[in-house]
C-alpha cells in the first residue's frame, strides 16, 4: 500500500485551486470542499495546467467524485469523456475522467470544469481532481470504482436473490407469512445500492432520492 501510495503522488498532481465563477464574480475555492449555494444551472470552475506537469505529454484529468456530469474544456476547447457511464441521469455515479493532448496542454492552458445544478449534491465535491500521466492508475478513483460500483452490483444482487428466494418460498408455502415479510424488506433494501449504481434515476426520474428515502423506511 505503501509503495501504490508513493507511485500514485509521483504521477498525479492534485488540483486543490479553483476559481469559481458566478454570476455576481469570481472567487477562490479550495477543493475538495463544498461550493456555495447557487441558483444557477451551472457550477463553473476554472484552474491552469501547471508548465511543469510532465511537460510534453498527454494528460488525464480524472475526477474521482463528481455528483453530476461534468463537462471538461482546455482554452475554450470542449473535451469528451474517455469512460462512457454504464447509466446517463441527473446524478453521475462513477469516476469521470478526460484526455487532453500534447497539443491542447500548453503550458498555462485553462482549465474549465462545468457542474450541472440538477440536485442537491452537485455543490459537493468530496475529492479533489487531479491530473495524471495517461498511462498512470489512481489508487484513489480504482478504490472508489471498486467500493461504489462493483461493490453496489454485488449488494443489489445479494439483496434481490435473497429477496425473490424468500418470496419464492411464500408462494410455495402461504403461511410462512415470516418470509413474505423479509422478502419485502429485502427487495425494497435493494434500492440502496440500485441508487448508486444510477438505476433508479430510470425509473423515478429526479425523485428516485425520495423514492428510495421512501423504500428505506417502508
């Protein structure tokens, strides 16, 4: 662990220096953090490429956790993302990241983060974006993916095999009311970790929160 720490500072360079725009001016954020209230649609944050990040190279720009999904541009020039998500909502649930060439970084380019405002997470950014090598892994985003997705696909699918077992036992025996029970409460415990997989926003929209806050305390 120690070793896997030592290489991810070497090939990564934390951004922890943001200017937000807004629409009254900017100012100096420190992420990661909490970014004011704000009514507007978007959270628009901008930094520079450091000249002396691995100078020549190409670079990704990684962000570990984003609650909605970012649109990334270097000098007013718009980037795709590398990794599509399995599940496109209002809330983004996986690590974003982003490519930017040998040509687009030129030494002191802007950076231009945009956050979309579509829920009350988006001002929040528990972890601080980084640029790194191309080539290089984030111990940090490979922990992340691993606890949030795979973690949340093997939860969903404990949960809703126990869930249709125990309902599976019910229909064979009806008076095993006990199992109809826990079947309710399993399946319905399901929705936890279908929300930070994304799959609820399909069914519920922008109140799959409220659904599953619902779900939870049936």
């Amino acid at each position: 662990m120690a070793l896997l720490g030592a290489c991810e500072l070497e090939d990564n360079h934390l951004l922890h220096e943001w200017r937000l725009e807004l629409p009254e001016g900017s100012r100096d954020v420190r992420l990661p953090g909490e970014l004011p209230a704000s009514d507007d649609p978007f959270f628009t944050l901008e930094t520079s490429i450091p000249a002396e990040l691995f100078p020549g190279e190409p670079l990704q720009l990684i962000a570990p956790v984003v609650f909605a999904h970012a649109d990334l541009s270097v000098d007013g020039t718009r980037l795709h993302p590398s990794h599509q998500p399995m599940l496109r909502g209002h809330r983004a649930t996986s690590v974003q990241r982003w490519i930017i060439s040998a040509e687009e970084r030129r030494p002191g380019a802007t950076i231009t983060l945009r956050i979309p405002n579509t829920h009350f997470q988006s001002p929040s950014i528990p972890a601080t974006p980084r640029l790194a090598r191309v080539d290089a892994s984030d111990a940090h985003a490979t922990a992340i993916t691993i606890a949030n997705t795979y973690g949340s696909i093997l939860a969903a699918i404990t949960t809703l095999f126990s869930g249709l077992t125990y309902l599976l036992i019910f229909l064979v025996d009806r008076r095993r009311t006990d199992s109809l029970w826990f079947a309710l409460q399993t399946l319905t415990a399901s929705v936890l970790p279908l929300y930070y997989l994304g799959a609820t926003q399909l069914a519920f929209g922008r109140y799959d929160v409220s659904a599953v806050g619902i779900a939870l305390t049936a």
